[in-house]
C-alpha cells in the first residue's frame, strides 16, 4: 500500500508518466421488448425481461496527472489480451516516454510473462524494460485510479443495457474522447501519514 502511495506522491514527469491500469467483465444485453420512448412527464419505459448476448470485457488505462485515459473494448481477458493492451500503450500513446509507471492489480495476467506469450522474446523483452511495474496488493483495489475510472465509466455510460460489441465500442469511444476533452485529472488526496493514522489496524503492533 505504502509504495503505491509513493508513487501517487511523486511530482508530474511527462518523461515516467505514472499509469493506472485495470479491466472489468461486462455482459451485453438485449431487449425482449422494444423501450417505450420517454413522453411529457413520463420517462422511457423499459421492461424487466433482457436476453444475454454474451460478455465483453473492458480495459482502461488512466494518467491521473495528465488528465488522459483509453477505454478499449475486447471479446476476451486473456493474458495476450492484455499484452497487446500494453503493447499499443507503450509504443502508440507512450512512444516517446522513458518509462511507463504502471500501477494494477494482482490479476494473474498482469504481468511481463504474459508479454513472453504474445510477442517473440526480444520485443517481450523490450516492453518490459519500459515498464516500471507497481502492484496493489490484495484487498486493495481501491488504491488503483483506474478502478475509479471503471466505475465512472460504468455509471455515465454503460447503465443502459448494449446488445452488441461495436456499439459498445462505439458508445464507449465516445465516452474516451469526451473524457480527454476535458483532460479530466484526478487529485488524489490519501497520503502515506494518512494511511499510518487510519489504518493502523493493518499494522503490526511492535
């Protein structure tokens, strides 16, 4: 916990930009009945009964310094997945930077072997070396931005019910680029000291 609240603590570096990183499964769902459109003084009606169209699966990456972030919609979670997520990262949105400080979870794909699986060793080999890697430990997924993020994404955009991967993606791409707009930062608060204080609990007792 202590060393991912360091790295919150770090001053902005555009050259070692500190990225959160995390994904989420979600279900696509179709109607059974079409919506009844909203009218004067009554809103959309919508009926209990959905149908199950499958599940996607939702990666994001926030910078919460820089005020950016990507949404990528896939059809899996699996560790090439997720190399090829950090592929694109580092060498499309990162290209020019020295180091990525990457903040996730402990998720059994999150890490540089899934990278060995994707590509052939010497590029493997290369991503990870642009990668300055930081976990948050178990039962401590509300450290990660990124899961922040998650849930505003889930809440502002994906509350309605989306048969249908593309126009998920396309809703959600919507969504990004609004987001970026704004260069939507976050400013976390939750210092180290604070943590000694309000969780001393989780401490052990010398």
């Amino acid at each position: 916990m202590e060393d991912v609240l360091e790295v919150y603590a770090r001053p902005y570096d555009p050259r070692f930009p500190v990225v959160c990183m995390d994904e989420s499964s979600i279900q696509l769902i179709g109607e059974v009945q079409e919506p009844i459109p909203a009218a004067p003084s009554q809103p959309v009606l919508v009926d209990d009964e959905y149908v199950r169209k499958g599940v996607a699966n939702i990666f994001v990456e926030v910078e919460p310094l820089g005020g950016k972030r990507k949404v990528k919609i896939t059809e899996r979670r699996t560790q090439i997945d997720w190399a090829h997520f950090i592929q694109e990262m580092l060498e499309e949105r990162y290209a020019d930077v020295d180091k990525v400080v990457l903040v996730m979870d402990n998720l059994n794909t999150h890490n540089t072997a899934s990278l060995y699986l994707a590509f052939s060793p010497d590029k493997a080999r290369r991503l990870a070396n642009r990668l300055e890697i930081h976990h948050t430990p178990k039962h401590g997924s509300w450290l990660n931005v990124a899961e922040i993020e998650l849930s505003a994404l889930k809440r502002q955009c994906l509350s309605v019910r989306i048969d249908c991967i593309e126009k998920m993606r396309k809703k959600v791409a919507a969504w990004n680029d609004d987001r970026n707009c704004r260069q939507t930062t976050v400013d976390w608060q939750f210092k180290t000291d604070d943590a000694r204080i309000k969780l001393k609990r989780l401490y052990p007792k010398l």
